[in-house]
C-alpha cells in the first residue's frame, strides 16, 4: 500500500473516472470527422478533397491518442483496485504526490521516466 491516504486515492479514483467519461464523449462526437472522404470530383475539387483527407487523418490520429490516453487510465483504475496505484512499474518505488496530481494515469517515477 502507498503513502497515500484514502481520501487521496478516492480523489485520484475521482480525477481517472471523469477524465475517462471526458474522452469517451468527446470520441463519440469526433467520431464523424474520421469519416471515409469521398473521392468524388463532380462534387468537390481536388484540394477540397484532399483538405478533407488530411483533416480525416488529424481526427484519426487524435482518435488514437484518446484510445490509448483512456486504456492508460483504465490501467491506472485496475492499480487502484489492486492495491497497486502510485508504484512505479519499471523500480517499483513510490510516484511523487505532485506528479500523481498532474496526471493520474501515470505509470514510472520521475526517475525511471528520464
């Protein structure tokens, strides 16, 4: 078990369930910008098309930012339920409170982060 009170993991706890629900919503509501372009030149011009194509790849790769970002704070929320929340994976020791606070999905000490 950390350092970190009860009160201090119910927060973090806290912090993860809505930052989660955050990017959940904004997935759904990015989602139509992933769209497939269509290539149809009666319609739209060349450059249009190919606006549209280079916007499409922007929301794609957000799309896996925010993926990635909400798996990493589903494992943050398994650590909490493990007992395990606030160690660094790679050595082991404790996270500091104040890295902890700036992002509470997290995974090495600042140490092992360099």
């Amino acid at each position: 078990m950390t350092g970190l009170t009860a009160k201090q993991l119910n927060a973090f706890r806290d912090k993860l369930l809505q930052e989660r629900q955050d990017l959940l919503d904004i997935s759904r509501s990015a989602s139509e910008g992933a769209d497939i372009v269509e290539l149809d030149q009666t319609r739209q011009g060349r450059l249009s098309r190919m606006d549209a194509m280079q916007g499409q790849a922007m929301s794609q790769a957000m799309q896996e930012r925010r993926q990635l970002h909400i798996k990493q704070i589903t494992d943050a929320l398994k650590r909490l339920d493990d007992n395990e929340y606030g160690y660094c994976l790679r050595c082991d020791t404790e996270i500091a409170l104040k890295r902890l606070e700036y992002n509470p999905a997290v995974t090495l000490c600042i140490k092992c982060a360099d």
